[in-house]
C-alpha cells in the first residue's frame, strides 16, 4: 500500500511533465491583469450596468415612480446642484464621515495596539470588544439623541460606534500577528518592552493597520445615511430621505451614486497613501 502511495506522485508528475497544458490567453487562474485592460474591463462593467438600467425604464418595464430612467436622473442631478445647494450636503456628509471615523481612530489605535501587543490587556478588553462589534449603530440612535440631541455630535457619535470596535480588534489581530523570530532577535540585542512595541511591533504591523483604516472608513460610509436620517436638516442622507417622501426615485438614485462615488475617490486616495508610505511591504 505504502509503496503505491509513492507511485502515483511520481506518476503524476511524468504526465505533467510530458503533456504541458497549453494556456489560454483569456481566463487564466491567477493570472494578472494589466493596468489598461484592469481600467477597461472595470468601466466596461459600468457602462453594461447602466445600459441594463436604460433598457428597462425608457423600454417601459419599469414604472418611473419605481425605478427613474438615467436621463430624468440626470435632470435631477442637475437640479440638485443648481437649485437645492446639494454641494453643502455633499461637505456636511463628508465632514461627518471623516469626523466620526477620526474620533474613532484616535481611540481605537492605542487601544488596539495595547491589545494585540500585552496580552493581558487582551483577556481584559476582548471580551467586551467582540461583544460590541456585533451591536449596529443604528441601534444606539434612541440614546444617542437623548445623551447629544439632534446636532452633529450625534450624527458623529454614530460613525464613531460603528468604526471605533472594528478597528480595536482589526489592529490587535495584526499587532499580534507579529513574527516571533523579529521579536526575540530585538531581545537579544538588548530591546526592553516598550522598545520591541516600538521598534518592531508597530513598525511591522503599521501596512495592516493602515489597511485596517482604509476598510473600515470604507464601513464608516455606509452608517452616514443612517446618522442623518433623524433630526438632520443637511447631508446626502437627509436629501434621499426628502426625496424619499417625495416619491422621486432620480434623486434618491443620485444620492446613493454620490455616496458610492466619494466612497471609491477616498478609497483610491487611501491605497495610494498606503503604497507611497509602505511600498516596501509590497516586495
């Protein structure tokens, strides 16, 4: 039996090596994609993507008052941004989402540092850290308005309870994954603790942090409509709502384009910051 087991390895390996597999030169698994064909096959998607929608709402399968065709939505871009100063909601939600999700950064960083390098600090606050990721931030809205009111605290409270948790935890797993060989090399040539988190720890971990960030701001983007759903007079979440009552599906679709399209310029801005600081970590 044993000696079968051997066979059929070496066996496999003849045959692979006599009878190359010819790739294609479309579908390749793990192949890479260029940068000009990346760029392309992504547009190409967009453009299928609303070719689909024009099809389906000027062809007449889909009642306006459900689905509004590109063009009207267009035409309600365009009233937005010359008649309602949509560009002031475009800032009071951007200055929200950065607000709350530097508010939470600021505290959870240390935080997160502390428990993925000390492991008791990690038995003390994982427990309650894990709990409280699972708990939506949409849930602490009742509270939130009676602690804060209806101002932009509020409105920055929740950004900061939806990203502060998942990024505690994010950072611990990424500190604590650190590799022990760099660890016990720095003791030996004469580290104390505080130098191996210094000196190894943080700068080891610092490419995933940063990757941390750039994910969790992506999560940040999507509890900024919720944020500004109750008691807001501003903001792309507060429009959507108005248009929402108004039965205008064209705005409401721009709303939600907007959002997604300064969600994918911050996310491009991040990667782009993150290579230029750690372009080492990519060889």
């Amino acid at each position: 039996m044993a000696s079968e087991t051997r066979v059929l390895p070496t066996a496999l390996s003849a045959a692979v090596t006599a009878a190359p597999v010819r790739r294609s030169r479309g579908m390749v698994p793990l192949e890479p994609v260029g940068p000009a064909a990346r760029w392309a096959l992504g547009f190409g998607f967009f453009v299928l993507f609303v070719a689909v929608w024009a099809a389906f709402t000027l062809g007449g399968y889909v009642s306006p008052t459900f689905l509004a065709s590109p063009i009207t939505m267009v035409q309600e871009a365009w009233k937005l941004f010359t008649e309602y100063g949509f560009l002031r909601d475009i800032g009071m939600t951007v200055w929200r989402v950065v607000g709350g999700f530097l508010l939470a950064a600021a505290i959870a960083l240390p935080l997160g540092i502390a428990m993925g390098a000390y492991k008791p600090v990690e038995a003390f606050l994982e427990p309650f850290v894990s709990f409280c990721r699972y708990l939506p931030a949409s849930a602490f809205i009742p509270l939130l308005i009676l602690w804060a009111g209806i101002g932009e605290m509020q409105k920055l409270l929740v950004i900061f309870i939806g990203s502060v948790f998942q990024i505690i935890l994010m950072v611990a797993v990424t500190v604590g994954g650190a590799r022990k060989d760099l660890v016990e090399a720095a003791y030996t040539l004469g580290a104390d603790s505080r130098g191996i988190v210094r000196r190894v720890l943080i700068p080891g971990a610092a490419p995933g942090i940063a990757e941390t960030l750039r994910l969790v701001l992506g999560w940040a983007w999507t509890y900024v409509i919720v944020a500004e759903l109750i008691g807001s007079s501003s903001g792309i979440g507060h429009m959507i709502t108005d248009s929402q009552a108004l039965l205008n599906t064209g705005q409401i679709i721009f709303g939600i384009i907007v959002i997604g399209l300064i969600g994918l310029v911050s996310d491009f801005i991040f990667k782009a910051i993150n290579r230029k600081l750690f372009a080492w970590a990519s060889l």
